[in-house]
C-alpha cells in the first residue's frame, strides 16, 4: 500500500517545510503549496482553490489565509475525505470556532508545536493501516466498513465515521447536514448508540411533517383545555425523551416563533407545555438536521442566527453518494442482498449493470439507490441488467403525460388535495412512507387522508397487494 499523503498549504515556505520534514517522519508523502503571504485574494481564488482538491489526500494542514469560505468548500467537497487541520497566525476564537464548525479537526496557532502534530500524525497513520490492513485481499468495492447503522469505506465515509467516534460519546448538541437521501437520520441514531444515553429514549420529530400549528404541542405538549380540541393532557417529545436524545429533522423548516422557544429550551434546560404556567426541566441531547446550507438559511432569514450557533456545536457533513466512489457497487450489492435474503431468491448483478450505477450521479443519494435496486430487483429473473436501470435511472421520473394531474377550475381545495395525494402515491407504488415524505406530512396525516376517501383507500391497497405479488 503507498504511504499516506500530507498535503500542506501555506503562505510561510519556511513553515510548510518544518511541517513537510515532520510527516515524512512520521511515514507520510507531502505536496507542498505555497500562496504570497500578501497575495490573499490569489489563495482564495477559486481557481487556486480548485487546484487543491484531491481525493488521494488523507491529511491536509490549510493555512486560514484562504479564507473561511475557501476552508469550507474544500472540507464540504474538494478534501472531503482528509482529515482537515488548520493553521493560523494568531489566536482567534471566532475563527477557531467557525473552522471547528466547518468539519476541521484541529485549529492551530503558528508556529506548530511538533509535539502535538506528532501524535496526531502517528493516530492517523495507525488508523488507516489498521482500514487497509481489514480490506487487505477483498474487492475494493465489496469491502464496506459498518460503523453503527452506515455502510460505506470511502475516505468521506471513513472520515465521517472518524468524526462520529469522537462526537458520539459527548453530550454537546449536533448540526447533521447533508443532501436529501444521503442518512442523516442513521448518522443521528449512531450519535445515540455512541452516547452514554444509548439506553435511554430515542425519538425522531420531523420539523416539515406536522402542521405550523400542531409542532409546538408535539415538541413541548399541551395542557388540557389549553386549546379547541385539546381534550386531554399530552406529553410532548421533549418530555418523552428524557433522559435520551431527540433528533429534529429538517430543522430549517421549522417557523421563527418556534426557534426561539426552542432556543428557549436548549439554554435554560426547561420546556412549558402549552397552557401550562410551571415549566418543567428535562434532560435531553438535541440533534437536529437540515438538507439546506445552514449558513445560507440563516443569510435568508429561514434559521435564526443564534439557534444556528446553539444548535452548531459541531457540525457533521453527510457525504453526497456521487462523493463516495466505490461505496456504490458496495451498497447495490448489500440492498440485492438483502432483498434476496427476504424472499428466498438469488438475484445477482450483472457487469453492465454494475457499470450503469456506477456511471450516474444519484441525485437522490443512496435512498435514490435503495428504491432503484429494489425497482430493478422486481423486474428481474436470476441477473440484474443495465436496462433494468434504464427506466428509472436515467430517464426521467415521470412522463409529461403522467405527470398531468386532472385540476381545473372550480374544484375544491379537498378535491385538489385528494388528487395531489392519489398522483403520487400510485407514483410511488404504494408506498405511503416515501408518499408522506414527497408530500411533507406525517405517514399518520396519510393515512387520516386515505381514510376520509371513499375510494383511495382500496385503491392504495390494490397497488400494495400488487406490489407484494411481484415481489413474492
């Protein structure tokens, strides 16, 4: 196996080159790249930026004269699989904090104590030949790690679980950001399995499910007679998961007047329930989650600033699977398993189909793959084929036609919502989770709607019946 490669970017050669003498000592190759101590606004060009990317790179010191947007980019994409460390001429915490926040390791002061840097290297360095040394003599793209409920050996993948591994254990709050598709929520219940709550309440609430009106008496619960139809006390989630850890997803989605009660909560450890005049302490590890840019989010007025900063102690990027190279075959393979696993058969995957999975960028991420190997699972008989692929992979995902749904004029906003509801659940096979999803509703909500129709619910059960006959 080659060594490890070092790359070092700063404005000081002198530096660079002590750095440079420590990881070869240490068993590391370096790259080199110096920038003009004056020339800022060259080091944080993107050109300049762009030239350092490299999926090879396993350790990287950056000097922050790049500029925290610069830092950013390169820990979110073009180093995604490094691990990251900083270097500054001077102690800032702001800007130390805003590194740490950005997925760095470390934020260190110049001139680099070698102490320090050594031990680092040295656990690095054990680390990934302890990872090599595992998938020593297996195929490459069949060897994935499994670390809590993820699956993957791409260094962005080997990086997150790095980072998983040290935040797991403490009780600071977590910021998971990453696509629609990617796991956020198996990084959050990993979170909770590494914790020393992990025997203790784990509970999910989905910020964009649940009407503007009912998150607040989920969150913090309600009182009875604290409002029309409040019939009887409820417990909301903070209350249930004390003690334990609740993950909030797609916090973004979240309204202003509720972020600031439940910035409320974070700092004080107290939640009211609705209609109630006592508050309650409860103690509870928030996670939370968001498939926006945070940052962003909060430019837009969308995140308030500081429940961003509560929420941000650490932020943990969730790798895009189009980032994740090999990981992909991998995981085709695990979800054909386990499908053959379920229903007693022994479908494998064809060398072309292969290919064409590992040629397409899944916008959707691995749920985009997961629904794909289970599409193309059903249409098969004892080998997937690329043209099993072909209808859902690269074409798009409704034909003009289809995707027509019969609203005209002078029909009520029931009748819309109905038609809405029954396009795309025939569009998802039935599927009323991933129809919920789509929807931005509770699967609870789904199914009240499903429920009030005279005809929609047989209709979903016909294609659930039909579903599980094809894949009997």
């Amino acid at each position: 196996m080659p060594k490890p490669l070092c790359l070092i970017v700063d404005s000081d050669p002198e530096h660079a080159a002590a750095i440079a003498s420590l990881c070869k000592e240490k068993g590391y190759r370096t790259q080199v790249r110096h920038y003009g101590e004056n020339d800022v606004d060259q080091a944080a060009s993107p050109e300049f930026v762009s030239s350092l990317a490299c999926d090879d790179v396993d350790v990287a010191f950056l000097d922050t004269g790049l500029g925290l947007t610069s830092l950013s980019c390169l820990s979110d994409d073009g180093l995604a699989g490094a691990e990251l460390f900083a270097m500054a001429g001077e102690d800032d915490p702001q800007l130390a904090d805003a590194c740490i926040r950005a997925g760095f390791g470390f934020y260190f002061c110049k001139p680099l104590a070698a102490v320090s840097v050594s031990g680092l290297l040295e656990d690095i360095n054990e680390e990934l030949s302890s990872q090599n040394a595992f998938t020593e003599g297996v195929e490459p793209d069949l060897a994935l790690d499994q670390f809590g409920l993820m699956r993957g050996s791409s260094r962005p993948m080997r990086k997150l679980f790095r980072m998983l591994r040290k935040v797991g254990p403490t009780e600071t709050t977590v910021l998971i950001v990453g696509e629609s598709g990617t796991g956020k929520e198996l990084v959050a219940e990993t979170l909770h399995t590494l914790s020393n709550r992990s025997d203790q309440p784990y509970l999910t609430l989905n910020c964009s499910a649940l009407a503007e009106n009912l998150i607040e008496s989920e969150l913090f619960g309600h009182e009875k007679g604290s409002f029309s139809g409040a019939h009887k006390q409820h417990i909301g989630f903070f209350e249930r998961a004390h003690g334990g850890t609740l993950f909030l997803d797609e916090i973004t989605e979240m309204q202003p007047d509720l972020q600031s009660k439940l910035l409320r909560a974070l700092e004080s450890g107290e939640i009211r329930r609705v209609g109630a005049v006592d508050p309650i302490r409860v103690d509870v590890r928030v996670v939370a989650a968001t498939n926006r840019d945070p940052l962003l989010a909060v430019e837009e007025g969308i995140l308030r600033e500081d429940l961003y900063y509560r929420l941000a102690h650490i932020s943990v990027h969730v790798p895009p699977l189009r980032r994740r190279g090999g990981d992909v075959k991998g995981l085709a393979h695990f979800f054909l398993a386990q499908l053959n696993e379920e229903h007693g058969t022994s479908i494998k995957l064809g060398e072309e189909a292969l290919a064409e999975i590992s040629n397409y960028d899944w916008p959707g991420n691995v749920r985009q793959l997961r629904h794909s190997i289970e599409r193309a699972y059903i249409v098969s008989e004892s080998t997937v084929e690329a043209s099993a692929f072909a209808l859902h992979a690269h074409a798009t995902p409704v034909s003009l036609m289809e995707g027509l749904i019969p609203i005209t004029v002078g029909m009520s906003l029931a009748d819309c919502e109905r038609e809405i509801i029954t396009a795309n659940l025939k569009h998802n096979d039935g599927d009323k989770k991933e129809t919920a999803r789509i929807l931005g509703v509770s699967v609870k909500t789904l199914y009240n709607r499903l429920r009030d129709y005279d005809n929609d619910t047989s209709a979903s059960s016909v294609i659930d019946e039909s579903l599980d006959s094809a894949l009997s």
